[in-house]
C-alpha cells in the first residue's frame, strides 16, 4: 500500500471520528433552547413600572402667604429651619402702614371728638362727655381736639343762649306793656262808667231845667271819646299779644334750627366715623400681618425670598412648612401606560437619588392612593396619573441617620404583577398585531 493511501485512510477516520461530537453539540444546544424555551414559556418573572416621584407630607404642609404682600424688612428663617408654632417667620416694611395709620388716627379723633360735641348740644349738656374711648387714646392730637371742640361748645352756647335771651327780654318787654296797655284800658273804663253816671245825672237835672244842655254835650262827648280809647287799647293789647307770639314761635323756630343743624351734622360726621373706623380696622389687621408668623411647628423648605429688601406678591405663596412629626409618603407620577396595572396595595420599592446609591438601601412602600384622572406636567405636558406610596416603619429604620426632605426626588418601582418572559418579548408583537387590525 502506497503512502498516500495511507494518508486517506487516516482523514477519512478521523472524520467518521467526529460525528458522535457533532451529535451530541446538536443535543446539548437543543436541550439549551428547549429548556430555555420551555422556562420562558412557563417561569413567572415579576413584571414593575417606573414611576418619578418626590417626598411630601401625608397631612399636606402647611403654606405660609400674605394677602397683600409687601416688601420684607427682616428674614428671619431660612430652608430647613425649625420652627415652632407663633414663632416670627419674617417682618414685612410697615412704612406705609404707619402713615395710614397716623393719617386715619387723626381723622378719628376730628370726627370722634366733633360727634361728643355734636351730642352734648343735641341733649343740651352744660359741658362735653368726650368718650371713654377717645379719652383713651395716646395720642397728643387727642387733647388738641378736645379743647378745640370745647372752645366751639362754649361759643355756640353762648350764642345760642344770646340770641335765646334778646328774644326772651322782648316778651318780657311787651308782656310789660301789655299791663300797661291793661292798665290803661281799666282806667278808661273807670272812666267810662264815670261819664255815664254823670250823663245819667244830668239828664234829669236838665229835664227839671236845673242844668245846662251843654254840658251834658260835653259829657257825652267825653264819654265816646273815651269809649273809642277804649277800643284803641283792647287794640294795642291785642297786637302786642301777637307780637308776643311771635316772638315765643322764633324762640321755639331757633331752637329747632339749632337742633336741626346738630341732628344734621352729627348724622353726616356718624357716617363719616363709621367710614373712618372701618378703614382703620382694615389698616390695623394689614399692619398685624406685617409680622408673619408660624402656623404650625414644623421645619421650613420652599422658602420664595431670600433677601431683606425683597417684593412678596399679594396672595402668592411665601414658603412652607412641613409639619412636626408628620408622617412622609411618596407622591409618585404613574405612566398612562402602566395605570391599569397597577392597584391600591401594590409593592413598590423605592430609591432616593439624593443619598448616595451604594450607601442607601432600596425603602419598601405600599400604594395606598391612585387618582381617579390623569393630570398634566406643567414643565414637560405629559400626562400623568398620581400615586401614593406609604413608606413602611421597617423601611424607615433603614435610613438610619439620613433625613428625608419634602421635596426630595425618588425612583418608584411598582410591582405590576408576574409575566412570562414569552409574555414579555411578545407583547410589543401582539400589541402592534392588534393595532394593525384596527388601523384596516
């Protein structure tokens, strides 16, 4: 046998050598898929959705506004602050306020001192009762208007009481010469019934032819001369009688003009008190707001203004405060996407990207809210749905000396069931199958 026949020989055994390895490669590489395949098909994997969240208060914090804002005078807090209930947050300027305030002072005390005044003349007091409350004030302006308002009590009076007693001296003038103007007639009645008797006397005379004609002439021409005096008199009596009236009518006329004005100008300066004084309680509660203060004891964050001199705008919020003792939850932002897989009592495992991932352990939560609608991200204009993660007490002791902030940002894996790989691999497939069928 020649060598090259040898040669083949060799090759062709080694080669027939090769085909058991070759099966079993083929065996082990199907046995591979096949158990690789059969486990995709039936070994459960726990399937999550990703969710961004961020640390807040379970109760809600406490935000901390001014309805009308201002300019601060005094930060007296920064973030991270602890503070208790009442303590002073900041001062605001009060400036304005104060102004204001001394301004309406003292058009109180104008208004306040000139109604005291207006009442006493209304009741006709011999002096001003000033009101406790005016009496009260420290204020210099009060006594200035206290005298003042005295001054004028006591020059109205006196002209009042003037003019009140020139009318009175006038009755008593004409009631004087109404008893003279009686006296008078009485005395020419007297005389009257004189000159009758007379008449009367001579007449008889004068029948027997003892007196003269003349004479009895005279006498009754006396006697009608006085008669008509007489009713001159009863005249004069009359009239002076009405100018008495009269009189008494402009007494009674000035004091109701003088009552009338009063009653007028305290109804117009009550109006103006009462407008005064509803400005005044509006200024004080703004200037009781320029000391902004605690409503809770808590810690300080979100803090808007961070330098004296600063605008606070009216209404708008100033800083927060997150409430002492207050349990913290996780307010996570769930994918469309992913909300019908998840449900309230959902595992949720939950990383804090502030700590340091090497050092901090993964927290365990449970899902204990889910919004009924979706909301909107104002910074990107995705649509989300809220969920609320309760952090259990075995997670919480597992920070240790670490601290979670409201506000601060995490990571939410929330258990969304269990699904084959299979299951997994094909769903992108069968959702694109599903929506072709309904595109045609």
């Amino acid at each position: 046998m020649t060598n090259s026949s040898k040669q083949y020989n060799a090759t062709l055994s080694v080669e027939t050598d090769d085909k058991p390895i070759r099966m079993i490669g083929y065996i082990i590489l199907l046995l591979t898929f096949g158990v690789f395949g059969t486990w995709s098909f039936i070994a459960p994997i726990d399937s999550s959705a990703l969710a961004t969240g961020t640390v807040a208060v379970k109760s809600h914090r406490k935000t901390v506004q001014n309805l009308d804002g201002g300019i601060i005078s005094k930060l007296l807090v920064k973030d991270g602050d602890a503070v208790k209930a009442g303590d002073n947050l900041l001062i605001l300027d009060d400036t304005q306020i104060k102004a204001q305030l001394d301004m309406l002072g003292g058009q109180f005390i104008t208004q306040k001192s000139l109604s005291d005044r207006l009442q006493a003349e209304r009741d006709q007091f011999r002096e001003i009762k000033f009101s406790p409350e005016l009496l009260a004030m420290q204020d210099a302006r009060v006594q200035e208007a206290i005298q003042g308002q005295t001054n004028i009590f006591t020059s109205r009076k006196n002209s009042y009481n003037g003019e009140i007693k020139v009318l009175q001296q006038r009755i008593q003038q004409l009631n004087s010469k109404i008893v003279g103007l009686n006296a008078q007639k009485d005395s020419k009645k007297n005389l009257v019934v004189s000159y009758a008797d007379e008449i009367a006397d001579l007449k008889e005379l004068l029948a027997q032819g003892f007196a003269d004609k003349q004479r009895l002439r005279d006498l009754e021409r006396n006697h009608t001369l006085v008669t008509g005096e007489i009713a001159t008199l009863t005249s004069d009596v009359a009239s002076t009688q009405m100018q008495r009236g009269e009189t008494e009518l402009e007494i009674l006329q000035t004091n109701k003009k003088f009552q009338e004005d009063v009653a007028n100008q305290q109804e117009e300066v009550n109006a103006q008190l009462f407008e005064i004084t509803e400005k005044l309680h509006a200024v004080k509660d703004k200037a009781s707001q320029t000391l902004i203060k605690a409503p809770v004891s808590g810690l300080v964050f979100n803090l808007s203004i961070y330098t004296e001199g600063g605008v606070i705008t009216p209404g708008k919020p100033i800083l927060d405060i997150v409430p002492e003792g207050e349990d913290l939850i996780i307010s996570a932002q769930v994918s469309p996407l992913d909300i019908d897989r998840i449900k309230i009592g959902s595992i949720a495992e939950v990383r804090f990207t502030a700590f340091n991932s090497k050092t901090t352990p993964t927290m365990e939560g449970v899902i204990s809210k889910l919004s009924a609608d979706s909301f909107v991200n104002e910074a990107n204009g995705l649509q989300y749905y809220l969920a609320t993660v309760d952090l259990t007490a075995e997670s919480m002791k597992k920070l240790g000396s670490l601290k979670l902030i409201p506000g601060m940002p995490a990571e939410v894996l929330i258990n969304t069931g269990e699904r084959t790989l299979f299951e997994y691999l094909m769903q992108p497939i069968t959702d694109a199958f599903a929506r072709s069928f309904i595109e045609e």
